[in-house]
C-alpha cells in the first residue's frame, strides 16, 4: 500500500501543476474580454462546452470506459455541473471587471470557505496551522485586491462582490470534487460530465429573457459574437482544450491525495503565476502592498506543506490514514 507521506507529495506536486496551468486561463479570458468585447458568460458557455467537446471524443478513443457512471451518480454530477456553471459565470465576469492578475487573488478567498466547509460537512481536520495558513491567505486577498482601501469599493463594488462570490463558489466546487473522489469517480470521468453540464446551464443562463444576468447574450446572435475572428475562436478553444482540461484535471485528481481543504490552500499559488504573467503580456502592475499580498499567500502554502509532512510522519496509523488520503481510482 502507498504510504501517506508518498500520496501527500504526490498530491501536493499534482496541486502545484494543476495551479501553474490554470494561473494562465485569466489571461486568455482578459485578453478575449479586453480585445473583442466578448460576453463573459458566452465566453463561460463555449469554454465549457468546448472541454466536455474535446474530451468526450479523446475519452472515447483511449479510455471508453471513463465515459460510463452509474445511473445513481447521475443527479450528483448534475448538480455538480450546475455549481461549476455559476463558478465559472462568477470567474469569467469577474476577471472582466477586476483584470487578470486581481480576480485570481479574489477567488481564493475560496481557501478560508473552502476549510471550514470541509471541516464541517466533509469532516476534515481543521487545525491551528491550517487556520494560520487561511488566514495568510484571507490576508493576501485583501492586500492584492486593496480592500482596505475604501474607495476600492466605491469604484469597483460589483467587481470585488462578485471576485469574492467566485471564492465561495470555487469552495463548492472543491468540496463537491473532494466528495466525487469518495464515491469512486474518476476525475476525468467528473471533469467530462461536469463541464457537459455545467454548458448546458450556462446555454440556459444565457437564454435568460430581458438580460436578466449581467454579461449574458442578449439575443441569440450573441452566441456568435466573435464572427469570423479565427483568431479568437482559436484563443477561445486553446482555452478550452488546454489550461482548462488540464488544470482542472489535474485539481481534480489531487483531490483523491488531499483533503479539499488542503489542495484548495496549495492552489492558492496560482495568483503569483497570473501576476508574474499578467505583468509580463498585459502590462498589469501590482503595487507593493499587493506584492506583500502575493507573498502572504506563498509563505502560507510553503508552511502547510511543511507541518502537513511532519504530521505525516510523525502520525499513528489512524492519523496517517485522516492525513494521507489513498486514491480511490
């Protein structure tokens, strides 16, 4: 039997790829929002049905049987595709009104959400170090976005509600990850019906009548809002098929080494990989309070990691089994 402290490491590895990947999926939405005025959640609807799209032909042909659930798992992952929906609807407006770099740190307020409903409805450990490290990382998300600074929210109110709306909602989506590991689905069988579905609901919330949803379509039309832009359905579907497929892939399968808790504090790195490369394609600035912030959420990660391997080893068998979760695969 694998050892806890080798599936730690290897969920923590699986987490900080899985970060790395997905801190490049608010620049393609910045820059398809920023340069051709996309809708934020017709982008959210052809992002998802473009993933559930290119894995349900890759899963046919190398993996048939991924492609096969149990009639019982059904509603679970429907409703799982819905809270993904309202997450990504959250996320994608979000980096429309924040900017790539700030909407990032925003959604990972999702770390404290994140601990204490894993604490109390998945029944996951919520120690001192754990809350030290959400509250580094709360910490961070205040300092980056400049929520201390009053008119921040007289400017931006919408932006920095709805920033933080995308945390609570990428903590739905962990836990539910986290629970979907438990009951026996693979991660790619979860992510492919998902996403399937999470498209379906934003197809719906875009056939709202009367712009009832801010950055929905308002007519049929604006499915097709980029025309004969090649070159952004091609951003648009390089989006899809690639940091989204992976990095959500790969969260999901960290989800079966790690508690939800644990993998959602790991990726909370992600908003240090979007600035460096916000900064460096879309001339985003982050001020040095902000930089402070970025750094808050490092040295928080960097510690969990540290005490959760101590732990792991100093554990009694009991302990190891709460701490080093076996995958379920």
């Amino acid at each position: 039997m694998t050892s806890p402290g080798s599936n730690l490491t290897r969920g923590y590895a699986i987490a900080l790829v899985s970060a790395a990947i997905l801190s490049t999926t608010a620049i393609f939405i910045r820059y398809l929002t920023q340069t051709y005025h996309l809708p934020p959640l017709v982008l959210a609807f052809w992002r998802d049905g473009f993933v559930a799209g290119t894995l349900l032909p890759v899963l046919g042909l190398l993996r048939p049987v991924l492609l096969r659930v149990k009639r019982k798992h059904l509603p679970y992952l429907i409703v799982y595709g819905l809270m993904l929906a309202i997450f990504n609807a959250l996320w994608t407006t979000s980096v429309a009104l924040n900017g790539a770099a700030i909407s990032t740190v925003l959604v990972y307020c999702s770390a404290g959400f994140t601990a204490l409903l894993g604490w109390w409805l998945l029944k996951e450990r919520l120690d001192w170090a754990k809350l030290l490290v959400v509250g580094l990382g709360l910490g961070g998300c205040v300092l980056v976005s400049e929520a201390l600074d009053p008119m921040a929210w007289r400017a931006n109110i919408l932006g920095i509600l709805t920033g933080i709306l995308s945390g609570l909602w990428y903590a739905i989506y962990s836990l539910m990850g986290r629970s979907a590991s438990q009951r026996g689905l693979n991660p790619w069988t979860t992510l492919v019906y998902t996403f399937g579905f999470a498209a379906i609901f934003l197809l719906l919330f875009n056939l709202l009548p009367g712009g009832f949803l801010p950055g929905a379509a308002r007519r049929p039309a604006d499915f097709f809002w980029l025309g004969d832009a090649f070159v952004g359905w091609g951003i648009l579907f390089l989006l899809a098929a690639g940091p989204t497929v992976l990095g959500f892939g790969l969260y999901n399968v960290s989800l079966s080494f790690l508690p939800s808790s644990v993998a959602n504090l790991v990726v909370t790195l992600e908003p240090v990989f979007t600035a460096v490369i916000a900064y460096a394609l879309l001339g985003e600035r982050l001020s040095g309070i902000q930089i402070i912030g970025g750094l808050m959420i490092l040295i928080g990660v960097i510690f969990l990691r540290i005490h959760e391997g101590r732990l792991a080893n100093q554990a009694t068998p009991e302990r190891q089994r709460e701490i080093g979760s076996v995958s379920m695969d």
